[in-house]
C-alpha cells in the first residue's frame, strides 16, 4: 500500500477514472491522502444501482439519497475541471431541475463526456431541459443522451450558437426535441464519428432529415418520430457500420456512398427502400435481415437482388422457414462462409404449414459447393418438409463443417437422430445440437 501512496497524484487520479465514483470514494479508509483526491477528481461515473439498498429501494427516500450524494461531491468538487461525467438514475417528478443544476455544474472548456441514462415510471411529458451551453461547448467529444424525460430545447437567443467542432460520439434514445433543432445540432458536428439515434422525437415542418458526414463511420437509426417526414437521405462516404430498424415515418429514404460498409443490419418493411440499399451495399462483408426486411424476400424476383461479392456472413431472422429467399440469397453469395437462420419466439406455437414447400434449386449455389462452412439455425421449430433443404445443404456443402441446430426437444421427437443420418458430401461436416431454450 506504501508504494501506491507514493505514487504522483496525476498517476493516482488517472488509475481511479477507471472505476466508478462511489468506489473511489470507499478508497477513503486507506488515508487521509486519498480523501483529498477525491475532491479533484476529473472522471465522475454515478450509478443509482451502485447506491441501491434492498429495504428502501423502492421509496422516494433512496432515490432522493443518492441525488443528494452526487450533489454532495459535485458541490465539493475542486480544480481541475471535470472531464467525464455519467449519470445513471431513475426520476422522480421534482428531480429535473436538480439533475439540471448537475450538468451546468460539470459544463465547461475541459469537458469530454456527458453520459445521461434517465429513466421514469412517471407519464408526463419530459422535463429534463438540456441547458444551450451543452452544444456549445468546443471540446465535448461523447455525448449520449437517453430517457423520456430528456428534452432538446431550442437555443435560448439568436447568440446562443450550435458549436461541436470536437464531437465525435453523438447518442439521442427517447429524446425530445425541438422543432429543427436536430439537423441543426446535425450540421455542427464536423467531425463526427459515430451516430445513435433512437425513438427520437420531435414534430417537423422540414420533410427532409440528411444524414451527410464525411467522417461518420457508425450510423445506428431505429423508430423516428415525426410528424412530417418525407425523406431521409444518407450521404456518408467512409460509413463501416450501419444499422437501421423500423424507419417507417420515412416515405422515402435515399441513399449514397455506401461503397465501404463492411457491416450492416436492416429491418426494414418499405421493399423499394430495401432493395435500395441492397444495391449501394452489394461489396458489404457481414449483413444482418431482420424479419420485416425477410418477409418480402420470397415475393422479389431473383434478377433483383445485388450479387454480394464480398459477403462471408449472413444472418437472417425469420418468422417461418421459407427456403425460397434462403436459396435466392445463396446464388447471390459467391464466397459466403457462415449462414445464421435466427427464428423469432411467439406467444403462441409455430404452424407447421406456414413453411412453404422445399423447390429444388435450378443450380447449386457456388458458396455451398466452394466457400460455405457453417450453417447455423437458431430457435428453430422444426417442420417435416424443412428436412429436404437440410437434406440438400449436407449433399451439396462440399466444404461444410459444421451444421448446428438449436432446436425445441419437446417437439421435435427424432429429429436430431433423423438428421443425423442424412448423407454428407464433406467428411469433416459435424451436426450438432442444443435446446432451443440454452
């Protein structure tokens, strides 16, 4: 312990940034020395579950303590300025303004994060209002924003600019935000790197958002909400990841210089959106479909769908097993190497009918005879007629090694053993099996 204490503060303080405020302030016991550290602590990470207590959890006294904790530190807090801050708690209806009195306390030229994680049980509107100087401030380089109760509001006077120059994380989950703000935010960002946005809502006079960022390389869009919106338009050259669910506010979404994706997931309904961005991602390396996008898969005529040149995974969620878009997206997929069928889990128990019947290919796919090796099927409920496409795979998988199956014991009494004696062209191929609920 001598010889940690005789370590430089700078040295000290840099290895407590790496844990969470409430342990830091536990390392008090040791010596006086570190309770003098805590004060100029740079890194301040709050977490409510950290601070819970079993009896009093769920009473407005607990919650209320550990508010009174963070303002304790934040009030004693000295030089230097603070460079992280996270927060992670759940409201009460009167915390808004303590909780706004936080972030003007940590505002200011050194800041480099600002991490808020509000949740409420509370109904009403969001109250949370994120003060102007927030996307003013030069050297902000994370900001996550996220909570129904979290609002953007619009720059308090015509001085009150937008300035990120510095941001390159930008989060924003179940925020509220002011007519125009965000694509106002949006055109500050010069060097942003990575953006979140997810359930974000605001009313639109605008009908068009662009996303268009020389810089951005992870793009993650999930339900907007507006009341106006027509088009989104994604514009973003050095884009590696790219992740886009259930944008069905957008009538139209057009999309550009998407040419250096190496990973994408779509869920998306719109099957002229989809195909859209099929095209611009056609030498994309790993692709996921969520089961909006696969549901028309089957009724899109084959000389539609991009031939994936560079594609090695492919993962697939279904509602049901419909072989026709699986064998359509094989024959497009020259050098794929692992296949993942991912089945959703109902309420309510699988039709076995709702699987069409197996159609024997015209042609055998090349990646099944040269490049596919795992094949993997997740939560299946398994049907008879599915067996003559797994039937088809193990006699044409010339380099398959392995076909795992994660499947429901109860009702699928000797399948496994069925399976397991189909023939197989690859010698090194291994079945394997798991219970769908593992």
């Amino acid at each position: 312990m001598d010889t940690i204490s005789d370590l430089p503060d700078c040295i000290l303080l840099h290895i407590l940034s790496f844990l969470p405020t409430k342990t830091v302030f536990l390392t008090t016991v040791l010596s006086r020395r570190w309770t003098h550290l805590c004060h100029h602590l740079q890194h301040l990470h709050f977490d409510q579950n950290q601070f819970r207590n079993r009896n009093t959890w769920s009473d407005f006294s607990a919650k209320k303590r550990f508010l009174d904790i963070v303002n304790w530190i934040l009030s004693r807090h000295k030089a230097p300025p603070i460079r992280t801050f996270r927060l992670t708690c759940d409201l009460n209806q009167s915390d808004e303004y303590t909780v706004e009195w936080f972030i003007r306390k940590v505002l200011g030229p050194n800041l480099e994060e600002l991490n808020l994680q509000l949740s409420s049980n509370c109904c009403s509107d969001p109250k949370v209002a994120i003060p102007n100087g927030v996307f003013s401030c030069t050297s902000l380089v994370t900001l996550r924003l996220n909570g129904c109760h979290v609002r953007i509001p619009p720059p308090s006077a015509p001085s009150c600019r937008y300035h990120l120059p510095s941001l390159k994380t930008l989060q924003l989950y179940y925020v509220k935000i002011s007519d125009g703000n965000l694509e106002e935010i949006l055109s500050h960002c010069t060097a942003l790197e990575t953006l979140i946005l997810g359930h974000v809502r605001q009313s639109f006079v605008k009908v068009q958002l662009s996303i268009c960022f020389p810089s951005l390389k992870s793009l993650h869009f999930k339900s907007f909400y507006g009341d106006a919106l027509r088009l989104l338009v994604i514009d973003t050259p050095s884009l590696k990841r790219l992740d886009i669910q259930f944008v069905s506010w957008f009538h139209e979404i057009r999309v550009r210089n998407l040419h250096n994706v190496d990973e994408a997931s779509i869920n998306i309904a719109q099957q002229s959106i989809v195909l859209e961005f099929l095209v611009e991602l056609c030498r994309i390396r790993i692709l996921e479909l969520g089961f909006l996008t696969v549901d028309f898969l089957p009724e899109v005529p084959p000389h539609r769908i991009p031939e994936f040149t560079c594609l090695h995974t492919l993962e697939l969620t279904v509602r049901c097993f419909d072989t026709r878009y699986i064998m359509n997206m094989l024959q497009k997929c020259p050098i794929l190497k692992l296949l993942a069928i991912v089945f959703i889990i109902t309420n309510h128990k699988m039709d076995p009918d709702q699987s069409p019947k197996w159609e024997h290919p015209v042609k055998v796919p090349t990646c099944l005879a040269s490049h596919l090796q795992v094949i993997e099927i997740k939560r299946y409920f398994e049907c008879r007629d599915d067996r003559d496409f797994f039937a088809y795979v193990l006699q044409h998988g010339l380099v398959l090694e392995s076909l795992d199956i994660q499947v429901d014991n109860t009702r699928s009494k000797g399948f496994p053993e069925e399976l397991s004696l189909l023939p197989r062209s690859s010698k090194a191929c291994q079945i394997n099996f798991c219970d769908v609920y593992v």
